[in-house]
C-alpha cells in the first residue's frame, strides 16, 4: 500500500476542500468529505488526459496546461464537497437569477459554474497581484525599468503575504488549512514507505515541497526575473499587457522548478523550497485524527495497483 515499502517521490497530490481532501492519482482523482453525520463519502471519476499532443507536453507548455487543468478540478472538488453543507433551506425557492441561468444553460449549468469561477479567479488575481503593483509603481515617476520591476516584485510579495495571513485568521478557513495539513501528512506517510495508518501519518511533516502555496510564492520570484524583459520605454498599461502576454511563461517556469524541487532532495533543492515550505506554517495546521482518517481514504481511492505507476 506504500511505494513498495521504501522512500520515495510520489506524483499523487491534492487539496484540501470543505470537511475533506481532494486527491489526484496518475488514473484517478478522488474527493473524500466528512459529512456532518460523520459518515466519510468518496467522490471517484477518471483523469482525463489533458492532450495527446507531443507539443503540449513539452517543458513549459505543459505547466500552463497542467495549471489550468488544476484550477478546472479544484473548482469541481470544492462544489462537490461545498453540497453536503449547503446553509439555506432546502424548502427556499429559486429566485428569477437561478431560473435564468437554469433555463440558460440547463443541464450544462454545473460546468458553466465551474469554468465562470476559474475565470473569476484569475481576473482577481491578476488584478491583485498584476494590476495593482503595475500601478502603484508607476506612481513613483520612477526612470528605471529595473528599479519598477523590483519595486512591483516587492509589492506582489507583501499583497501576497498579508493576503495569506489575513485569510489563515478566518474560523471556516483555518479548518481547510487542517485538511491541507493531513493532505500533506498522509502523502508524507505513503512516500516514506509507512502503512497508510492514522498513526503513521500523525507523525509525518505536514509540510511539502510540492504544495501549492511554495508554487505561488515561486511565482512570485519567477515573475521579477521573466517581467524584466519588458521594454522600460512602455507605458504602465503597456507593462501591463506585456505582463499578461508573459503570464504562461512565469506559470511554466515555475511549475519547472516545483517539479524539480518535488523530485530531488539535495541542498541547492531544499535551499529553493524553504521560503515554501516556511509559508505554509500559515496555510497548513496540525489536523486532528479524524482529519487524517479522511485524507488517507482519498489517497487509498487514487493509488494504483502498481505502485510504479504513482512514482514521481
């Protein structure tokens, strides 16, 4: 049940959702929830290759499209598991906006839904982490082009930081930060070659060097050196544009450098995961038990028969 008894690299990983762990396997993907009724409920349906082009596969390429398939299956993770803890009444009647998007897109609403809330997510991001900085650096009159893109850098990292910190105060989120940390505990456990056992992934790191908070910090870094390309002549709307058209590039050079990271264990890899691995002190919390329990149901439903197959 572990990678075949000893150390390893896994390619399983995941997130966590309300009250439970999304897990994606090299042939599965599996969402287990907590109900309030304390019965554990597992989701199971086949990952879907993203493409069969050579092209898309290639280094780079493959980051932008692996990033947005991410996005895609976290948003379905989420509503499948937001759904057994849904606050209004049951007996409250639709409004005209829900009829009109039911007539609007009918058994397609679902799907609508989740591609609507990736977009929406990107554009607030882009907007919080890409507009703004752009815009209060050309504030500053400033000449160099250099000088503006670290200053653009520093502001990106700070709106990062205290956005992290700011979220990981709320009540409802701090319980999700628990089901990363057994998220990461329980994937911890299988590549140490322990049994998946409550007891075994208690005692493991609920830190990883392949969690999503040390991506986004990564892009963080990789986006002051790729926006330095940028033309010092250009306008801020023009740095603007020019920051989005570079957009896929930071994404696929980071997910480079995660994988990287994610694969070996030396100093030069360590010493590039741990400004990661100290972010997620804020979006990873000790879990408890039960926590744990549910996060290893979800990587049991995604590991294959044969555990080469999950090898990173």
């Amino acid at each position: 049940m572990s990678c075949n008894k000893e150390k390893c690299k896994t390619s399983i990983g995941g997130q966590a959702v309300m009250e439970g762990v999304m897990m994606m396997g090299p042939q599965k993907i599996a969402v287990s929830v907590r109900k309030p009724d304390g019965e554990i409920i597992t989701d199971l349906s086949d990952v879907k290759k993203a493409t069969k082009s050579k092209f898309l596969k290639l280094p780079i390429i493959r980051g932008c499209v692996n990033f947005i398939r991410s996005l895609v299956i976290g948003v379905k993770s989420l509503m499948f598991s937001a759904e057994f803890f849904d606050i209004e009444s049951e007996e409250e009647k639709p409004g005209k906006f829900d009829l009109w998007l039911e007539k609007t897109f009918g058994n397609k609403l679902k799907d609508a839904i989740i591609y609507l809330s990736v977009v929406l997510s990107v554009v607030l991001s882009v907007g919080l982490f890409i507009l703004l900085p752009t815009f209060v650096a050309n504030l500053l009159k400033l000449q160099s082009g250099f000088t503006k893109t670290l200053i653009e850098g520093f502001l990106r990292i700070i709106i990062f930081l205290f956005y992290i910190i700011f979220v990981s105060r709320m009540e409802d989120i701090k319980r999700v930060f628990m089901y990363h940390g057994a998220e990461h505990k329980s994937i911890a456990c299988y590549e140490a070659g322990l049994d998946l056992t409550v007891n075994n992934a208690r005692d493991c790191s609920r830190f990883h060097p392949r969690c999503g908070t040390s991506f986004l910090l990564i892009v963080m870094v990789v986006s002051f050196f790729v926006f330095l390309l940028i033309p010092n002549q250009a306008s801020w709307l023009g740095r603007f544009g020019f920051r989005l058209l570079l957009l896929p590039v930071v994404a696929g050079v980071s997910y480079e450098i995660i994988k990287f990271a994610g694969r070996h264990d030396n100093k030069f890899t360590r010493a590039i995961s741990k400004p990661g691995i100290w972010m997620q002190r804020f979006t990873t919390k000790e879990p408890t038990d039960d926590m744990i329990e549910v996060a290893i149901c979800s990587l049991r439903a995604v590991m294959p028969e044969n555990a080469e197959e999950a090898k990173w």
